[in-house]
C-alpha cells in the first residue's frame, strides 16, 4: 500500500470513490467536510495499491502530535470499496502505522463506521486494530429503530399518546420548514435543558444545506395559530440509514407531543422508503461516554429504538 495526504486537487477523486464506497456517507464528501476547515487542521489520507489504483481514504486531521479520524465527524474510520478484504485492510492499517511514525504521530485515534451504516459487511478494520493492539479508548451509546426485517420492537403506549394528543390539538407537520425558523427552538432548549449550545451555526447549517438540499431536511411542527412549536433537522446519510442530527421543542410543544407527532410520522414515511434500513436517534451519552443521559435514551427507545455502538480505539505508537 501507498498512501499520501490530501490535497485540494484531489476532490474529484476522494468524492467519487466515497459515492462508489461500500461505507460511505454525505459527510465524507468534501463539501461537507471542508465547511469547518477553520477548525481543523486536515489530514486525511489516500491509498493506493501498488498499480497505483485508489483503494481507501481516510477522513483525518492532526492535533497535538497526534492524528485522529475526523474530530469534526460523529464517525470514520477507513472508506472502502466492496473490494476490500480483511487482508487488505490489515495492509491499510499497517501502512497507517508506519506513515503516522514517519510523520512523528504519538498515537492514532479510530472512529469506526457504524455497523447501521455500513452497506454491506465492514469491520475488517475492527479485527485489523485488535491485531496491531489498539485499546478501546471510548463508547458512545446510539439509538437505531429497524426499519426493516423481522424484529422490529414495538413503540411505547406513551408515545403514542403524544401523537394523538398532538393530533387533537390541531398540530401539523411542515416538511419543507425553514433552519432559520428551528434554530431558536434548539437553542433555547439546549440552553434550558443542557446549558449548551449547537455543534453547528446557522449559518454553518444553513451553508450546508445549501450543499446537500436532497441529504439535509428542516421539519417543523406547527400548532393550530401556526406557531412552530418543535422541530428536526434529519441526515439522509446514505441508502442505508436516516439520523435526527437535531430534534427540539418547546415547552408548548413538549406538552403538547409534537416531538412524537413528528418522530412517530418520520418513522412511518422512510419505513415505506424500500431502500431506508435504520432511523438512528444519535447517541445519549455526556463524558465521552462515561455518562449516560437516561431520559434521553429513555425516550428514544420508547420509539421502537435499540442500541447502536459508536466506538474509538487509540493505538499508541
């Protein structure tokens, strides 16, 4: 294996093969990667086999002495084509180690792609870090309702309920909704809630649903005066999996079970989507891992959701 850092004039060629790639997502693309290209100093890589044909990327920055799959990316780990073997990624691992040292890196940090977004099987690289002796240094718990197969876990009573009190009083769902109109709702309940403020800007989304109108979609839902009393903004990621990146609501909204009207109705549309496998929640955890947020997972299980890994591994070099 050969490999070689990133340059601007490789986007042509990195996009292509995450569209072609067995694991990959929108947010691989460089359009999306590159919005926060401020924050970040990139370091992500290519590889070649050796007739020079590109085999994997690796969406990566360096900090600190240390290389990491994307800090500004929930997962990672290796892109691949349906080519790949565990044989070949092993090759890819060990070409990782021997660039990184040359490089004067201390460790590797490794987000593998989760197995919901994986288009077919793809964790060669699990076994390839065990084998070079990486250690599990995180583990964030996500939560993934099936959309498809013959185990589907049933929705709560209470969840239910919400939706069709939200129906009694009048609430509707907006579709096609404004990110200006739901980003007050995610702030003040961030704040309200968590002190916290969103991982991403305005107008960081607003610039990257600009990019990716077809992956990246605003619902609102209204109440009987048109008030918008909660929302979501959801990641068509790829063929395989739909994520809620952000759903909040206000008080009226939480009181009212417009976060189940639009979770319960969000379901029911990509279940009948042939291609959609998993809606994921997204993880419920505080401390890189080491707390569990409870009520969060608690509701998001009432769904018909069950838990979905979201791992790191560090190899220390």
């Amino acid at each position: 294996m050969n490999l070689r850092r990133y340059t601007a004039s490789d986007q042509s060629a990195w996009d292509n093969f995450v569209a072609g790639s067995r694991n990959g997502t929108f947010l691989f693309l460089r359009g999306y990667m590159d919005y926060h290209a401020d924050r970040f100093t990139d370091h992500s890589l290519l590889f070649f086999d050796d007739r020079q044909r590109l085999v994997a990327l690796l969406p990566a920055n360096e900090s600190d002495g240390e290389l990491y799959s994307h800090q500004g990316l929930t997962y990672g780990g290796f892109i691949l084509s349906e080519k790949a073997t565990v044989v070949s990624v092993m090759q890819l691992l060990e070409a990782l180690i021997a660039y990184s040292r040359s490089q004067g890196f201390r460790k590797i940090h490794y987000k593998p792609m989760p197995t919901i977004y994986q288009m077919c099987p793809s964790e060669e690289d699990l076994y390839a870090l065990w084998y070079f002796g990486a250690k599990q240094e995180r583990c964030l718990i996500s939560t993934a309702v099936p959309l498809r197969g013959d185990v589907q876990p049933e929705v709560e009573r209470r969840r239910r309920r919400g939706m069709i009190k939200a129906e009694d009083l009048g609430l509707t769902i907006q579709t096609e909704a404004s990110l200006e109109t739901f980003w007050p709702i995610m702030e003040q309940n961030l704040y309200d809630t968590y002190k916290a403020t969103p991982v991403h800007s305005l107008a960081e989304m607003q610039l990257l649903q600009s990019r990716f109108p077809r992956q990246i979609r605003c619902l609102l839902v209204r109440n009987h005066k048109h008030e918008a009393v909660a929302g979501a903004v959801v990641y068509e990621a790829n063929s395989r999996a739909v994520h809620v990146q952000y759903g909040h609501a206000t008080p009226e909204g939480k009181e009212s079970g417009a976060l189940d009207l639009l979770y319960l109705s969000l379901i029911d549309y990509y279940r009948s989507q042939s291609r959609i496998g998993f809606f994921d929640f997204g993880t419920s955890n505080e401390q890189q891992g080491r707390v569990l947020n409870e009520n969060l997972i608690a509701q998001k299980t009432g769904f018909g959701g069950r838990g979905v890994a979201y791992q790191c591994y560090c190899l220390d070099l």
